[in-house]
C-alpha cells in the first residue's frame, strides 16, 4: 500500500484542527496552493523532490497548531445586531396584532400571525442555515423554477379584487435569483449586460399580469441597483460610461412606453393621476389617501389623536375610528393607525429601527469580499427597502401605491414567510460569506464577448472562440 506523501498527511492534520467543516475544504485549499508554491520555489533552488518537500512543510509549521489558529479563525460569524433587530420585528408584529385582535371586534387575526409567525420562524432558520450560494451555482434553474412557480400561482390560485395575490411573493424572490444570474454573467462584456436586462423582462411582464405596480417598481428598482453595482465594480468588464447609458436609457424607454400605454386608457390615467394627487377625486379614487391624510393632520406627536368630529364619531372612539372610516388597519394601514391611535413618536421609533436594520445590513453588505455574496445581499437590502418605502408613503398618503407589507410587522402569511425566509438568507450571507471564493470565469475578457463596444461601433461576433479549458 502506497504510502501518503507527507503535504496529505499535513492537511490531514490542520483538518482535523477545524470543527467547522465547511471551512475546511477552502482553508486546505489555500494552505495546498501555498505549500505547493512554497515547493516550487525550493524545487527551482536545486532541492531535490524529497528535500524540497520536506522543507516546505516544515516552513509551515506544526500542523496542529496551524490547524488551532485556523480553526478560531474560521468560525461561523452570526451577526447578533441583525438577528436582535429581526427578533424586535417579529415580537413587535405580534405585539401589535394582539393589540388590535383584543380592541377591535372581529379582527380574529392574532391566532393566524402567531401560527404564520411561527412557520416565519421557521423559513429564517433554514436559511441561514442553507448555502445561499445556490442562487449562483444554478441561476438559470433558480430563475425558471421561480418563473413556473409565479406562472402556477397566477393562474390557479385564484384572484382577490382582480389580483393573483399568492403570485406577488416568488415574484419578491426574482431580486435574489437576479444577483444569481448577474454573477454569472460577469466578465461577458456588454453581451451579458444585454442579457441580464432581457432576462429581467421576465419577471416584469408577469407582475403586470399579477397585476401588480408595485411589484413590478419593486423589481425594476431592485434590479437597476444591481446592474448599476456591478458596472461601477467593473465585473462586466465594459466601458462604465457606455454601459449606464444602456442600462438607463433602456430603462427610461421602457417607463416612456409604459406611461403612453396608461395615458391611452381613460380610466387608468386617472388612476395615475389621482395616485399622485389624491384630492382630485376625494371620494372615489383618491378616498384612501384624502382619509389618510386626513387622520394624520389630527394625529399628535405623543398620544391618541384628536377628534375629528367631522366624521361624525365620537371623542371616546378612536379605536373603532380607524377601523370605519379605513380599512385594513393591521394589513395595508397599519402605520396610519399606529400614528394616529399612539402618536408621531410610535412612527418614528418604527422607522428608527428599521433604519438601525438597514443600515447595519448596507455595513455588512460593503465587507463582502466575494460578488455572489456582496450581489446577494444587496438584491436581498433591495428587496426589503423598496416594500418599506412604498409601505411608508402610501401611509403618508403622499402616493396611492397598494403597500405589500410593513416586513415582519403587519398582519400578513405569505409575506410574512417571504420576507423572515430573505432576511435568514442575508444573515446567511453574513454568516458564511467570508469563505465564498467566486469561480474563475473561462471568458478571457471583454474582446472575446458576443457583443463588444470598439471605437464608436458595436460589433456582433458570430464566430466565438472556444473557451479556454
């Protein structure tokens, strides 16, 4: 029996230093490139295979105390003000139901965020405990599987006032898969810039068939931001200047042919219009943001809002006053509510700790030192922000977006599980993302791409080099 050469015996050794085991094969890695390099050297030294080999372990010293330093290096890293900050959200939501369930006849909604709170649980945990760099292993069949899911749920599940509600979450998940595809399109020049931005196509066309405006603003934004990161990083290895010129001015032509199509539906332009000023039809379209508007001019900063006898209700009611005059108190207005009934002073400290979240997450976001992981987190930020800020100016009542969620903390199922299984996948990231090494690409460069920029020309290349073995 042939008997191991002494560079398996070391990493042998370091490796069993390290419990975490997935460490292992990225740090025996690195201390493998290293011996060999180290080998290398002395072999062109005049060392003979043997001497050589000898010498470069010993160089690197006892494998056991290597294997000890490695080891407390390379732990898992939860980031505890994240999962804290997560924590609050949660138990503030449930906190919040329970208040409305017990002062509202017939909410009945505590026991059901309590049951979806807990498979919210759940969905986070196997998360962060998963390898998010699937979305970068298998993009192509991440994108499709959720393609096939959204189409599923568009037309089999039913419609609530002309929407197939259940489709909007995997729709939430397209940012996610998007950093999957955009990782592997690194490197392939304005081609893969262009095919990024037909791939997005996808899911847009199905959240107007949802349909759904603030889903598709939602992944519109959420994506641009992506694009717009990997230009500026140079991952698509294009020209910076020519590349957002594409990008936006794709983007700007989308949104004018859009915006023609509406204005060319009466009834939709007046929709558009009312969003944006609701006080042009206060008693039809515009009611929601008119009432909203209304509530918050007598909400105070601290305490329950004064009464607005102009309602016809009266001083003692202000519980059953949101709940009359507007709906969905707990769902889509739950912020309104909240401002009314405690006072300014609740808005901000709900907007105080969502901002602690992002901007702790935008911190950990920047350390990333792979792409799949800094991609990742940011569709995942993305996707979080965006729904938070819809959620904050149709409470305003500044634009009539139909809100998604106030994520984790109003009453919600789907969205509720959607958005705790995200947020496991960025502590995920966070988590591991240290021991992510981007797989080397086999494009040479940007002059090997399908479609290059060359001296004011774009130039298609039909005839492709084989790439590099």
């Amino acid at each position: 029996m042939q008997r191991p050469d002494k560079i398996t015996e070391y990493l042998e050794t370091v490796r069993q230093q390290i419990r975490w085991k997935r460490a292992q094969p990225v740090v025996l890695e690195e201390i493998k490139d290293h011996l060999s390099d180290l080998k290398s050297a002395l072999l062109e030294g005049g060392l003979d295979e043997e001497t050589a080999t000898d010498k470069a372990v010993a160089e690197m010293g006892d494998p056991i105390l290597v294997g000890e330093q490695l080891d407390y290096v390379h732990r898992p890293k939860p980031d505890w003000m994240l999962f804290a900050l997560t924590g609050v959200m949660l138990l503030l939501g449930a906190a919040l139901q329970y208040f409305i369930d017990s002062n509202l006849d017939g909410a009945w909604t505590l026991e059901q965020q309590m049951a979806w709170g807990g498979m919210a649980v759940i969905a986070m945990l196997a998360a962060y405990f998963a390898d998010f760099t699937i979305v970068g292993k298998y993009p192509k069949l991440v994108f499709f599987l959720l393609c096939v899911i959204t189409v599923v749920f568009c037309f089999f599940t039913g419609t609530v006032r002309g929407t197939a509600s259940y489709a909007i979450y995997p729709l939430l998940l397209f940012p996610t898969a998007f950093a999957g595809l955009v990782y592997s399109m690194r490197n392939k020049g304005y081609g893969g810039l262009i095919l990024c931005g037909a791939a997005l196509v996808v899911p847009a066309l199905l959240s107007m068939i949802v349909p759904n405006l603030t889903v598709f603003f939602l992944l519109g934004v959420s994506c641009l931001i992506l694009l717009t990161a990997a230009v500026f990083k140079g991952w698509f290895n294009v020209k910076k200047l020519s590349a957002m010129f594409i990008l936006y001015g794709s983007t700007a032509a989308v949104l004018a042919i859009l915006f023609f199509m509406i204005m060319g539906v009466g009834y939709r332009a007046e929709r558009l219009r009312v969003a944006f000023n609701p006080s042009l039809d206060p008693d039809g379209m515009g009611y929601i943001g008119t009432t909203i508007q209304r509530i918050l001019s007598h909400s105070q900063f601290i305490g329950s809002g004064m009464p607005l006898n102009d309602y016809g209700v009266s001083v003692n009611a202000s519980n059953l006053l949101a709940a009359r005059i507007l709906p969905e108190i707990n769902t889509d207005y739950l912020l309104t509510y909240l401002t009314y009934e405690f006072g300014w002073i609740t808005f901000l400290l709900i907007m105080a700790l969502f901002t602690a979240f992002i901007i702790r997450a935008v911190m950990l976001c920047i350390k990333q030192k792979s792409v799949l992981g800094f991609l990742t987190s940011t569709a995942i930020i993305s996707t979080f922000g965006v729904q938070l800020i819809v959620y904050i100016v149709s409470n305003l009542g500044i634009l009539l977006f139909s809100p998604l969620s106030l994520p984790l903390i109003s009453y919600g199922k789907m969205a509720l599980v959607t958005n705790a299984f995200l947020i496991g996948l960025l502590l995920s990231v966070f988590r591991t993302g240290d021991l992510v090494r981007d797989k080397a690409e086999t494009v040479a460069g940007r002059h090997n791409s399908f479609i290059r920029y060359d001296n004011g020309r774009i130039i298609i290349d039909l005839i492709r080099p084989k790439a590099m073995e």
